[in-house]
C-alpha cells in the first residue's frame, strides 16, 4: 500500500542557474554552423528554468535587440575584451 505524506512540500530540486547578471558570454558553437566566438552577450535578467535548464535574457552590444537562451546553449567567455 502507498501512503503520502500530508503537508507534503513539492520538490524544489530545480537546476540553479549557473551565470549571474552582467557577467559576459558567448554562445556555444554548434557542429557544422559558424563558430562565432566575436559575438559576446551580457547576462541581463535570469529566467525560469525550461526543459530542465535555467534561461537567460541576454544582449550583445552589436545588437538591437535582447535574445531568450537557456544555460546548455552558453559558455562564460574567457576573455570579455577579445
């Protein structure tokens, strides 16, 4: 017989978000598409977590406007200045 527990609480064990606001990154490259490694982006807000990783809103200075990635998409870039 199974039995649950009242006043259970839900599982909170959500993946934290590994990158904070205003850090710089780029996006990871992808097998067979352009490696852009001069496209940096700033971490702007953090975002819930969709399909098991963490979101983020994102910008490049190049840009006009903001894109939504989650966290399996970015690496922290090495070198904000390159």
């Amino acid at each position: 017989m199974i039995r649950f527990q009242q006043n259970a609480r839900p599982r909170t064990d959500t993946p934290s978000h590994l990158f904070a606001i205003g850090q710089t990154v780029r996006m990871k490259s992808r097998t067979g598409l352009l490696n852009k490694t001069a496209e940096l982006f700033e971490i702007k807000s953090r975002l819930p977590v969709k399909d098991g990783s963490p979101q983020y809103r994102i910008r490049s200075e190049q840009e006009t406007h903001e894109r939504v990635t989650t966290e399996d998409n970015l690496e922290l870039a090495d070198n904000p200045a390159a």
